[in-house]
C-alpha cells in the first residue's frame, strides 16, 4: 500500500529526530558525570528551591502586615458593635421613660405614678452613666456629648408639665431621640465585614426599630383607652399603690392581681367609662406605628432564628398575642364603646410585657452577637499567628532543603542513566502507537492530529470509490454460528488487507460484510485513480472467487463490486476513535453500483468508464437497463460491466466479448455482453 509506504518514512524520520534528542539528553547526562556538572546542576536545582521561599517569605510577610490591619479595624468594629449594644440599653430605658411619662401625663399628673416616673429617670441615668464612650454626632446640639445630653433630658423633664404638655408631645421628644441614636446603631451595622455578624447586627437593629415602634403604639394606645383623667387617675392611683406595697413575695403578688381586679370590677358596675376615640390624625399615626413594628419584626427574623425561634417560644402561641390582637383590633376599629379606664390600664401593662418580651430576645441576641464578633476576632488573629508560623519555617527548613538538593543531586546520576534506557523504550512504544494510528486513519491526517493542527474538510475534485460485499452472506450467517462468522470474515479479510497493499488505495472502512475503499485521496495521483482501484477490484475478485468458506467445505466465496468516480468531501468526524469519512453522492452511487451487481462481476458507473477509456489495456461492456435510486429520484443510469484486464480481445456482432485465460486453471471463459441504454438524460427527455 502507498500510504504504508510514506507513514513508514515518516516514522523512520521521527524515529531519526527522537533518537537525535535522546542523544542530546544522554551527552547532557555525561556532563553530570564530572565533579564540575555535578555542583553546576546543584546550584540549578537549590536557586530553583531558594526564589520559591523567599517569595513565599516576602509573600507572608506582606500578609502578615495586611492581617495585622484587619484585625486592628476588627477590634474597633467590635468596639463600636459592643458600645451599640450599650446604647441599645440605653434606648430601652428611654422606651420605658416615655410610656410612663404618657401615662403620667394621661393620668393628669397623678402622684404615685409621679414616683414610679422618678424610678424610671433614674435607670435612664443610669444607663448613661455606664456608657464607654458616646455616640459620634455632630448634630442635633443635644447628642455632641453626654454632658449635653443630659442636661437636654434634665431641661425637658424639669419642664414637663402634665396639665398642659400634650401625649403627642411627649411621644415625639422621645422618639426623635431614640431614632436618631438607632440610626447610629444601623450605620454601625454597615463597618463589619464579617457575614455572620452583619447578619446578626441587621437583625439586632430591626429589633431596635421594632421595639421603638411598640412603644409608640403602647402609649398611642393608652390615650385610646383612657381620656378622662378623673377616672383614669383615682383608678392608676390605686393599682399602683397596691403594686408598691407588695412587690416583694408572689402571695403579695397574686394579692395585688386580685385586688387590681376588684378594682377593674368596681369600674365596669359604676359604668365609668372614658372617651375612648381617636382623631383621625392619632389614628393613621397609630397605624403607621403598629404597621412598622410588625415590619420590622419580620424583618428581624429573617435575619436570624433566634428571633424567631425565642418569639415562637415566648409569645406567639401565648394568651397574651391573642389579647393584644384583640385588643389592636379594638383600637384599628376605632370605636369608642369599647374603651375603658380599666382596658387602658390592661392594654399597658399587656404591652409592656410584649416590649419586655422583645428585650429579652434583644439580649440573646446581643450574647450572639458577641460570641460571632469574638469567632471572627479569633480567626483574625490564628491567619496572623500562621503567616507568622511560615516565614519562620521558611527560615528554618532552608538549611535543611540545601542538605536535602545536595543528597538529590546524587540520585540524579543513576536516574538520567535510567532516564535514556526509559526513553529509549518510549520511543519504541510511541512508533507502534504511531503505526497503529496510521492503519485508523491517513498518515497525512494522522500526522496532523498528532501535532494538535485543526482538520478542516477537503475537497477532491476527481476520486474512485469502491464497495464490495458478500454474495448471500445473510443466508451464510444463519447456517454459522457468531464465532464462525467472525472467524470466517477475518479470514477474507485479512486476505483482501494483504492484496490491497500493491495498490496505491486507502481502506475507508468495513461494515459487516461491505468492504469500502478509495483512491486519489487524501493524497491526489491525478487521473491514476481509476486505474488503481479497476486493478485492485480485478485481483480481489480473482482471489476471493478461489478462496472456500472455512466451516462449510466445498463452498466458495462470491463477492459482487462496485464502483464510482466522481468529487467528494472528506474529513475527520469525531474526537473519540474519530474515523476519516466521505461524503458526497459519489459515494452514494458507488454503493448503488454495488448493490445492483451481479455475484462475480464489477460494475461501474459511466464516469468510472470515462476514466478508464485513458487506460486501454481495460476492456468494458455496458450493461442492461437499470435503476439506480440517489438524490432521492429513481433514474435510468448508464453503467458498464469492467471484464479484463491486460487480455485479448475480439469482436463478434454488436456486443464486446474477451478472452479470458485464468493463469492457475487455464480455464477459457467468455464474457456477457449487454445491450447498450441510452444515457440517463436522454432517457428523461425521451
């Protein structure tokens, strides 16, 4: 075969250039032998270990200069986190200042609750007294020192007259307070870096946020429940006189509850009851609140389980949610029959316990947020101790590399002796794979692939296409058994792989029993191609007619060919075991001329005839009428009968006949002849 011809210079010259670089890698390898080439590949190889480490030095400690900045900026922020959960107590107290100061004002300035209000300053005092630092905010005037807020509630509260100071303007002195100083704990949020504690912080300041609203609503509330001031005082002054009489053991307790009750029963049956109606402007700012405070409560609980799991626990399937929604309700309808003096007193003290509900789940959550803070602290500071822990072993193991190159460099003596026997016996694999290769694809292609060179489609003008199968190989299979059909068709065609060797073809493929070869690619021979495949058709027919099926004695094979030149299109398909393929209607009608053959005989196409006619020691004669179905429409097509090749010939009448010597049986045959069809056009225009 030609292309075994060229792949097996091509590998003889790979081989060659292989060869010289292994030459080349075994002088080096000599070079290692003496003392000079020894301590020269030394010095190689400890450079290659040294600019390693001290990169990694350099590397570390400029890591260890950036952790160090992290971690600084880590500990303000948790500063400024623990000093806002400082300051969230700080709002709590002012939370709980303004709900009494509105019930101090709704109670016309009622005494006891008077004491009660002195209690709660002091805790807001407190409160400031005990913080660390002081919220940085240049304005309002009031929040520039602690010094100046203080005087700022000091004034106010001096100031506080029950009589003519509104609910209203009690409410909003508090609130603006508290919501600028959230503020400052939600900008206080945004400084941390860490996911968890951001997580934890932003729910925190929901919290705040909510927690601010509910109190809003508490007092809003109880200016629902309780306009007059003549009931609601005489009634507050003695729940709370008995609450401060006996707060100390839970009998006294439960003797508070039971006379705070008599005290409610005694109002319902004198049928004291207050205004108990909003306007409209209270209303909508009522609504705003309750509506916000639920917002961010939600919000907070997205934020984190703890809030939800603890506000599961504590309130939400407790009686206490279900009388304040009931009682929401009664505020959102607005009607005035159904508020009291004693519903007033119950709606704060039910209110009261849901915002101290909402500080206890603000205090796990503030513990949480620590632990996190403290986590994240702790994993600054190991990335530092690590960084460090490197550059110090960087140091300490150099000594120990150079001791360790210095015993490697001697094993790489024996090693690059072992290397080139290696090498030598990789080259030797390689030109089997290499070969093995060649029989999948073309050399030409092969090569390509191997050196990583895209393989577009090409192009061949003028090709010859041969097919081939076996004369009633479906009725041979069923008289076989699997192994024997599979024995039987290596037999053949390890014979027709042997005969195709002398011909300048190239074995496409083998399916079953069809057999599909080609010539003039993928590299041209010009108009030879024709000729080539004619040859190699002719020797195959002769030595597969004198070959006996193996397994079924006394029976010889048949085969029937066809044949077809024409232009195709070839190139590789696939990337795992890719194969080189052809496509065009050539090979379509090349198969048809196959299909249509008779057993013994090739049949071409009148291109393939055309082709030969440069070739006169071949002998044709045209065939019958056939069909030949391609491009989807049956068409009468001119196809020829190939005979002989290099005989004598003689005519006789219309027809062509040869004379055929066969040179093992000397036996004398003569040739078919066909009528003569017209051309397949002229058939269509007739």
């Amino acid at each position: 075969m030609a292309y075994g011809k060229k792949s097996l210079h091509d590998v003889e010259t790979s081989s060659g250039n292989m060869l010289s670089r292994v030459k080349r890698m075994s002088l080096f390898s000599e070079n290692l032998s003496t003392k000079r080439g020894q301590n020269c590949q030394m010095l190689k190889i400890i450079g290659l270990v040294i600019i390693p480490m001290i990169a990694m030095v350099i590397e570390n400690a400029i890591k260890i200069s950036k952790d160090e900045a992290i971690l600084c900026q880590a500990k303000k922020v948790r500063e400024k986190i623990l000093f806002s959960v400082e300051i969230g107590l700080l709002v709590h107290f002012l939370q709980i200042e303004r709900g009494t100061t509105a019930l101090y004002i709704s109670s016309g300035g009622s005494p006891l609750v008077f004491t009660s209000l002195k209690t709660k300053r002091l805790d807001t005092d407190s409160s400031l007294e005990a913080l660390n630092g002081w919220i940085t905010l240049s304005s309002p005037s009031q929040f520039q020192s602690r010094e100046a807020y203080r005087a700022h509630l000091r004034t106010y509260r001096d100031n506080l007259d029950p009589i003519n100071t509104t609910i209203n303007a009690a409410i909003k002195f508090y609130s603006n307070d508290n919501e600028l100083i959230i503020g400052w704990v939600g900008s206080t949020v945004q400084e941390s870096n860490s996911e968890t504690s951001w997580q934890l912080l932003t729910a925190y300041h929901m919290l705040l946020l909510s927690k601010e609203e509910a109190g809003i609503e508490r007092a809003l509330g109880s200016t629902f429940y309780a306009r007059d001031h003549d009931n609601l005082s005489s009634a507050i002054d003695n729940a709370v006189e008995i609450k401060e009489k006996n707060k100390n053991t839970i009998c006294e307790e439960m003797n508070n509850q039971r006379r705070t009750d008599a005290i409610k029963d005694k109002v319902h049956k004198d049928k004291r009851h207050a205004s108990g109606s909003f306007p409209l402007e209270d209303l909508l700012w009522y609504t705003e609140k309750k509506t916000l405070g639920e917002t961010y409560l939600l919000r907070s609980m997205q934020y984190s389980e703890t809030v939800m799991t603890l506000l599961d626990e504590l309130y939400t399937y407790t009686s206490l949610a279900t009388e304040l929604d009931s009682m929401r309700k009664q505020i959102s309808v607005n009607n005035a029959t159904s508020a009291s003096v004693v519903a007033g007193l119950v709606w704060f003290d039910n209110m009261t316990s849901y915002i101290n509900i909402l500080k206890t789940i603000q205090d796990t959550l503030v513990k949480e947020i620590i632990v996190s803070l403290n986590n994240n602290l702790s994993l600054h500071e190991m990335d530092v101790r690590i960084s460090i822990f490197l550059v110090v072993g960087a140091i300490v193991m150099f000594p120990v590399i150079v001791l360790l190159v210095y015993r490697l460099n001697k094993k790489l003596l024996s090693f690059a002796n072992s290397l080139t026997n290696k090498t030598y016996d990789l080259e030797q694999e390689r030109k089997r794979t290499e070969q093995l290769l060649y029989q999948m694809l073309p050399v030409s292609i092969a090569k390509r692939m191997m050196n990583n060179t895209p393989i577009e489609p090409e192009y061949f003008e003028s090709v010859t296409v041969y097919f081939s199968d076996i004369v009633g190989f479906t009725t041979i299979c069923s008289k076989s058994s699997p192994m024997q059909v599979i024995y039987m068709l290596n037999d053949l065609y390890s014979v027709i792989d042997e005969r195709i060797e002398k011909f300048d073809v190239y074995k496409v493929e083998t399916i079953g029993d069809a057999y599909m070869m080609v010539s003039g690619l993928p590299v041209r021979n010009t108009d030879q191609h024709a000729s080539e495949i004619a040859l190699m058709s002719l020797d195959i027919l002769k030595i597969v007619s004198q070959s006996h099926i193996p397994h079924i004695p006394g029976e010889k094979w048949q085969i029937r060919i066809g044949i077809n030149t024409g232009s195709v299109v070839a190139g590789v398909v696939g990337t795992k075991m890719p194969r080189y393929c052809l496509f065009g209607n050539t090979v379509n009608v090349a198969s048809r001329m196959e299909s249509t053959s008779e057993p013994g005989m090739i049949h071409i196409s009148q291109s393939t005839k055309i082709a030969l006619e440069k070739h006169p020691d071949f002998l044709v004669e045209q065939r019958g009428e056939t069909i030949i179905k391609y491009r989807a429409t049956p068409d009468a097509f001119s196809s020829f009968m190939l005979a002989l090749c290099l005989m004598f010939p003689y005519t006789s009448g219309y027809g062509v006949h040869l004379l055929c010597i066969d040179p093992l049986y000397n036996i004398l045959s003569d040739i078919v002849s066909y009528l003569v069809i017209q051309d397949a056009s002229q058939a269509m225009a007739n």
